[in-house]
C-alpha cells in the first residue's frame, strides 16, 4: 500500500471540499480528515499515471494550487500514520517521502517527540514523559510488556507497534470521521478573555451543526490554544453523554477556557475538536424532564435547514452583537 496524505495549513472556508476534488480524480480510495486534509491510497494510481508515488503526490499538489489555489503540504509513506506524520511536519508547498525501510522509518520518528505519535494523547504523553520517554525513540527502544505496564494493554501494545512505523489501519472510502475539528484565528494577539469566548461559541456552533448533518454525536471535545510564543495548551474533557447538543458543546468549550486561567495571555489561534464520534443512532441518551432543554433541541434542527440556506441570518444573540 502507498499512501498519500494531503492537508490545506491555514485555508479557511471550503479547502477540505477542495481538496477532496482533486485527490478523487486521482484515486477512489480517498478518506476525508476534516476539517482540511485527506488520506488516499494511490497504489493502483502508480501504474496508470506513469509515475512513482512521489510523482503522484507531487501531481496533486500542482492541481490543487492550479485549480483551486490551495498550497499542500504532502507527505506519502507506505501507511496512514508515516503519510499522517510526514504531510504534518512539513511547510505548505513541500512534498515529504518516507522510504519503506526499517532503517529510514526509524531515522524519521526517532527524534519527534512522543506527542507528535497519532494516537498518543496528551495524557497518555504526559504519563510516558514522566518516565523519560519523550520522544518515539525512546518508545520505541522500549519492550512491549513495559509499555503495557505504564499505559495499559491495548494502548501499550499500540504505541508499541505505532513508534516503529507500524499502523495496519486501512484507508476507508467516505468514512464518518473519527473528529470534526474547526480553528479560529486571531487578526492580533489577543488578550480580553470575552472576545476568546465569543470565538468558542462561533466554534461550537459550526461544530454541532456539522455533527447532526452528519448524525453524529461526540463523546469528548478537546480544546487547544496557541500563543504568541508559538506555544500551546490543549486540554480535553469527556462530555457527561454523546452530544451534537450546542449549548453542552460551547458549555464545555467554555469550561474548559476559564480552567486554564488565562490572564493577560498573547492568543493567536484557538482550535476546537469534537473527539470519539460515533452514529447518533447507537447512542443513548438520559431522559430529562427539562421542557426548555427539550425544546432546543426539538428546534436545533429547524435552525440547521435555515442556516443552510441563508447563511449567517440565524444564530446564537452574542454572536449578532459582536
């Protein structure tokens, strides 16, 4: 299997649609990872095109920029998670080749810290720092049974397998996604507290009408903010059921701001992600005799078909304020 893996950095608006245009008409293996990136598996697309998958890869990014004026950063591996992590790590514009060697594979993870590992978590990182494990080589010259040890069987034997290059995951054509991400950007470094909040409300609401266009629900949501230093907090909480709900989703946007204690913080950027989706239909979900809950949700979906078709006329009040 070769696999390309294609991200849009900071377009806004529909660059993941776009996207997707360009990587089907060259493969019809092609996975979406909303809200800006896809994966597509282009092994059968190599011998048709006349071309290695360095070629392919570098095929879409000049269609992508020809057609639509979106720069991708590429990467092509020979899974999803060295494709994933190579088209991550490089600037708009490049194109990033991981050789399917043992040798090469480990050159490449060996000095990225253990967070930037898919799957591995900001807990499940912290929790492998705290025992000098910092970085995917260091993981990966550990042994299974202590892996297991520290983070637990399934995810000990997965970072195991993930921190040398191994990922048996398939690219899946139109699967629902995993996550349904969306990300504000600042125009100037901002401190007032109030206008960050607003901003997770804009989130939130983009969020939750996606998941229930979807069907979906989420179980977590995680929240990451970026600073004028380049840093980054990210902090994620589970959601007491699976939602689509707005109100429990900017709710606990929200929560999750003000547990920080952001003071006079410099904020550049703040990104929003609905984590563990699964169909609304296998959820389940606790009754309430709450009539005014009841009622918004009952009319959620009105104001979805109305914001569908005339954008921006329905909305949260704060958000018309502003």
């Amino acid at each position: 299997m070769t696999v390309v893996y294609a991200q849009v950095p900071r377009a806004p608006g529909e660059s993941g649609r776009l996207l997707l245009r360009v990587l089907e008409d060259i493969t019809p293996v092609v996975q979406a990872l909303p809200p800006d990136a896809a994966l597509a598996d282009v092994t059968g697309s190599v011998r048709y095109f006349g071309c290695d998958a360095v070629g392919i890869a570098r095929l879409i990014r000049v269609r992508a920029l020809a057609w639509y004026g979106l720069d991708c950063a590429v990467g092509v591996a020979a899974n999803p998670l060295l494709a994933r992590m190579a088209g991550q790590g490089g600037p708009p514009g490049a194109v990033r080749f991981v050789p399917d060697t043992p040798r090469d594979v480990a050159a490449f993870l060996e000095r990225k810290p253990v967070i930037a590992l898919y799957g591995v978590g900001p807990k499940a990182a912290r929790t492998l720092c705290t025992y000098g494990l910092d970085s995917i080589g260091k993981v990966a010259a550990t042994s299974e049974a202590t892996l297991q040890r520290i983070l637990g069987a399934r995810l000990g034997r997965l970072v195991h397998e993930r921190s040398h290059g191994i990922d048996r995951t398939r690219v899946t054509p139109h699967a629902a996604p995993r996550s349904a991400a969306a990300e504000r950007r600042f125009a100037r470094h901002e401190v007032d507290a109030s206008v960050r909040r607003g901003a997770l409300l804009e989130l939130a609401v983009g969020i939750g009408r996606r998941l229930r266009a979807d069907d979906q629900v989420a179980r977590a949501l995680t929240l990451t903010v970026r600073y004028a230093d380049r840093s980054t907090t990210t902090r994620t909480r589970a959601l007491p059921e699976p939602t689509a709900h707005t109100p429990v989703l900017a709710g606990t946007a929200q929560a999750l701001h003000d547990a920080l204690g952001l003071q006079r913080a410099r904020v550049t950027a703040l990104s929003l992600r609905a984590e563990d989706l699964m169909p609304a239909r296998l959820s389940s979900r606790q009754l309430t005799f709450d009539r005014q809950a009841e009622s918004a949700d009952r009319l959620e979906p009105v104001l979805d078909r109305i914001a569908a078709r005339w954008p921006g006329v329905v909305g949260p009040a704060t958000l018309a304020r502003s």
